[in-house]
C-alpha cells in the first residue's frame, strides 16, 4: 500500500510531498521502521546522521583508552578478554558506519568530519586510563551507560540502526560483566586494590553520568528526536536509570558513590542525586577535556598509517573489476 502511494501520487508535487509526509507519519506513529529506500524528510535524515555518527565515532575513539591497557593487563586472559572487548568497539563503530551509509554519507566523510573536529563523539572518552582499575570501571559504568541507552534504541525507528544495535547491545552486555568482574576482583581485594577501585570511580562517576547528554532542558534535540522515535527516553531519564540501576552494585562492592548529594527517596523510588558539573561536559564537548587533543592526534595518525591498506584493498577491487570485465568479454 505504502509504495502504490509513493509511486502513484495523484496531483502534483506538493500533493505528492504531503502524501509521502503523510505515510512516513504514519510509519513513525505505529511503529512501523524506516527503510533506507523509504522517504523521509530532510531534517529526519540529518538528525538520524548526526546521531549514528557521533556514536559511530564514539565506538571507535571509546578503543583508545582500553586499548591503552592492553599491553599492561595483569595476567594472559584479562589480556585476551580485553582484547576482545576493544574489537568488539571497532566492530560496532564500523556496524554503526555502515548504518550511516544506508542514509547517503560515505564513510570517508564522516572520518574527515571527525579528524578535523567537525563531528562530535562521546565526552567519556576524553578521560585518562590512570591504572588498572579503570579499565574495570569503563566496562561496569561506561558500558552500564551505553546499555541503558541504547536497549531502547534497538526499537528506534530507522530499521539499519535499529537492528546494528541489537547485537551491539549483546557485545556491550558482555563488557559491562566483565567490567563488573575486574571491580569487584580489585574491590574485594587487598586495601590497596579496593582503595584503587575507590579512587576509579570517584574520577569517573561523574563523566558517566555526564555521557546521557545535557539536562533535558538544554537538551536541542530531545524533542524532535523523541517524537521521531530516534531517541526513545529523555536524557534525564535515562540518567535517573542508570543512577537507580549502578547504586546497588556500588553497594554491593562495598565502594562509595562521590556523591554527598546521594538518597534513596521513598516517595518517587529513584535515588535523588546531586548536579553534575555541566560546564565541565560543555567544555570536554567543545574539546577542552583532558585528553581531547591526544585522542583526536592518535585518531589522524592511525587514518594516515592506514593509508597503504586502504590504496592496498582498493587497488585488488580494482584489479578483481578489470578480470571480471575482460571475463566477461
Ligand atoms: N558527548 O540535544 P542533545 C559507548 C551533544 S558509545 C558529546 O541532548 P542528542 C560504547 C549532542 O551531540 C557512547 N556530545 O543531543 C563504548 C548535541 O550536539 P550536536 C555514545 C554530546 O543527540 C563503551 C548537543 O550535545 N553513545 O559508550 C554528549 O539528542 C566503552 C546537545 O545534546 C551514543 O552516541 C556527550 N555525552 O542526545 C565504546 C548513543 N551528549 O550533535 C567503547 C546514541 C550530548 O547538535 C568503550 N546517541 N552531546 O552538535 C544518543 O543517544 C544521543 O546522541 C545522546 C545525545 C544521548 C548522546
């Protein structure tokens, strides 16, 4: 039905405009996806743009701090699931590409976009890995975060972005437990280990809380986004779910919350929680974080050391084209 109208607009442009504003309408309000050949308003392609891209960015910068321990991993098999974990950020980034793709952006473009600072990606990834411990607590809070963001985000409404990330949110369920495992390991530790997981979560409580974006009264996209269905739940309710979810885990851990602002309120069922520091996240996003520069340094030189393989694969395609063709022939 869908397509006869598309296809067949009776009247002229405008007609046909509104018809097909009309069916796309109708997609989003019963929760029908948005296929890549379907139409789609201009402001919906950008918006979805913006936001897969910035995630995409974000899986791919999100390897560098992680990746930074890899070598230093205290035994062979925290190395080798860390290993994992790290491709599977690059895996989901490159997923995340893909869906971008589908929306008229080559990927070239979107890297250019990121090297030259024109594109964002998540503020969490412009904080330092200071010791082991850290790496634990961007697997429980980090990817705890991105969980709690994105479940929702598998019943978004553009159909490639919606079914990348149902295996992206399997792949992240997997980090968080190990993140979860390294905590709890150094927590339960010597005093020395717990006070090292202590003082992880105390640099990194903040900035997590932080990653679901400003309050929704600053927020310029939540409404558009909600009522497109490209995001499914406001920034701050998603921060409440993940304060009300890690709580009891902290608790569990025996480690303290750096929040003095912090209670179970009986009358909601939420915990009540201080203000974060929002003029630190605006200043991280415009680039003035910690490890801002370095990440986005390490970023240009691993795009240009991987110049030969990009000429390398390009020119095999090439050459695998030219035989097809004289087969042909
Ligand atoms: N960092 O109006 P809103 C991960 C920007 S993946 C930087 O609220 P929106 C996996 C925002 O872009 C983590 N910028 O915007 C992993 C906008 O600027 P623009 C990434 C931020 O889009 C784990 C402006 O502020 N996840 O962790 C941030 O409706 C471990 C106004 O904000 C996703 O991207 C921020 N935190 O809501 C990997 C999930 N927050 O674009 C490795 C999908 C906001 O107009 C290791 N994205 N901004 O120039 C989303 O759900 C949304 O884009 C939000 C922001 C919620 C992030």
């Amino acid at each position: 039905m869908y397509t006869q109208l598309v296809e067949a607009p009776e009247g002229g442009i405008g007609e046909a405009r509104s018809a097909e504003q009309a069916i796309f309408d109708d997609k989003i309000d019963r929760s029908i996806t948005i296929e890549p050949s379907d139409w789609m308003p201009d402001a919906y392609r950008k918006t979805l743009l913006r936001q897969i891209s910035q995630h995409a960015h974000s899986e791919i910068v999100g390897m560098l701090p992680e990746g930074n321990w890899i070598s230093r991993a205290p035994s062979l098999e925290r190395k080798l699931i860390l290993m994992a974990k790290v491709q599977d950020e690059a895996g989901h980034g490159l997923y995340l590409y893909s869906a971008a793709e589908t929306l008229g952006t080559p990927r070239d473009e979107m890297t250019e976009a990121l090297l030259s600072g024109r594109a964002k990606y998540s503020s969490i990834f412009n904080y330092p890995t200071l010791t082991w411990a850290d790496v634990g607590t961007i697997g429980w809070l980090v990817d705890g975060a991105a969980i709690i963001n994105q479940i929702p985000l598998t019943r978004c409404s553009y159909g490639p972005y919606a079914r990348a990330l149902v295996r992206v949110c399997k792949e992240e369920s997997f980090h968080q437990r190990q993140g979860f495992d390294i905590v709890s390991t150094l927590a339960h530790g010597s005093p020395e280990q717990h006070a090292m997981a202590q003082d992880a979560l105390n640099r990194w409580w903040w900035p997590s809380v932080m990653m679901f974006g400003p309050p929704d009264s600053e927020s310029q996209h939540n409404e558009t986004s909600m009522r497109w269905k490209i995001k499914l739940f406001s920034n701050d309710d998603l921060r409440q779910k993940f304060v009300d979810q890690t709580v009891p885990q902290a608790e569990a851990l025996g480690l303290t919350i750096p929040d003095p602002d912090l209670r179970y309120d009986e009358s909601t069922g939420h915990y009540a929680f201080g203000t974060p520091d929002w003029q630190e996240f605006y200043d991280v996003v415009k680039g003035n974080g910690p490890c801002n520069r370095d990440r986005l340094r390490a970023r240009r030189e691993a795009y240009d050391d991987g110049a030969w393989v990009r000429d390398a694969a390009l020119a095999h395609a090439e050459k695998r084209a030219a035989r097809a063709t004289s087969d042909a022939a």
